[in-house]
C-alpha cells in the first residue's frame, strides 16, 4: 500500500510497504550531475539512478570482499 504525505513545501515521503525512505544532503552542483545522468540514461527519476548505483556498488564491494580473502 502507498502513502504520501507532505513533510513540508519541498518535501514528500512515499510510503511504499516493502521500502524505507532514506534521507541525505548533497550539494546543489551534484545532484544537477546525478539528474543530467539520470535523464541522460532513460531514468524515470534520480531516485532510481542513486538505488541502482548503490546497489552495483555494494555488488562490486562484495566480489572485492571475496577476491582479497582467496
């Protein structure tokens, strides 16, 4: 189930079950790269692109992980 609620006059939580709302800042300059990329790459939002990343990231951290033990 969804919800949407308006934390204030930029701010909105979507409420999907299954996933968590994530908060952080980043600089003004930076998030206009990750919305060029985004929009570059056919991403219907920055949100998807900034999940994606992270989670190819944690992907990458984990065949380190495994690669430096052997």
């Amino acid at each position: 189930m969804e919800e949407i609620r308006k934390l204030n006059d930029t701010t909105y939580l979507l409420d999907v079950t299954g996933t968590v709302t994530v908060s952080f800042k980043l600089e003004d300059s930076f998030i206009g790269e990750i919305d060029k990329i985004a929009k570059k790459l056919g991403y219907s939002n920055r949100s998807d692109l900034i999940r994606e990343a992270i989670e190819t990231y944690l992907k990458y951290l984990k065949q380190n992980e495994r690669s430096l033990n052997t």
